[in-house]
C-alpha cells in the first residue's frame, strides 16, 4: 500500500445509514458508506437512498460510535426474575381441563 493510501485510508471513516418509513416505524439499518466527515456522509446518503424510496427520517452513524454488547455479556439479556406466571403459556389448554373436569363430575353424580 502506497503512503498516499494510506493516509487516504485515516481520511475516510466507516458511516452507518438507518432509515425510517414512517413516523411510528423503527429505524432499519440501510447500508454503510465511507465518507470524511459527518456532513458528507449526511449528503450521500440522500443521494444513495432518499431518491430511490420514500422516507420519513434518516440517521447517519460513525460506525466507531456505535457501542455493542460484547459476546461474553450477552447472558446478562436473558430475564433475571421468574415471573413465567405472567405468560400465557398457561392458558392454552383451559378448554380441555375445564371438559376433562366436567366430564370427570358428571361421571360422579351420575353414579351417586
């Protein structure tokens, strides 16, 4: 690699590119692009995405400023507390117990 592309190579940064379709949508990550600078970067990205579909809202991102949870944090994601009583999971087979349960009374008063 030449001197003078290297020193090319430190003038440009890594740029993310979000978009978002609506006011209520979320931002989806588009493309990356290199630029010099936060400006620039700004413009291409209009000129790459905002001319081939619509959009509410764009961010443009240095990609050295986004902050991700490292791989051997990612357990601490998982739920902390069993709160498993709050899904519905539970519920599903409401209709079977409450026939099992039925059939199972019936069967009681129709022998006494």
């Amino acid at each position: 690699m030449s001197e003078n592309q290297h020193e090319n190579q430190g003038f440009y940064a890594v740029f993310e590119v979000f978009s978002q379709k609506s006011p209520t949508a979320s931002f989806v990550h588009q493309f990356s692009l290199l630029a010099p600078n936060h400006e620039i970067a700004m413009s291409m990205a209009r000129e790459n995405f905002l001319r081939r579909e619509p959009c509410h809202n764009i961010w443009v991102v240095k990609r050295e400023d986004i902050v991700g949870l490292p791989h051997e944090e990612r357990q601490y994601l998982e739920r902390l507390d069993n709160k498993s009583y709050r899904e519905t999971k539970g519920y599903g087979d409401v209709q079977s117990r409450w026939r099992r349960f039925r059939e199972q009374y019936e069967s009681r008063m129709s022998t006494k």
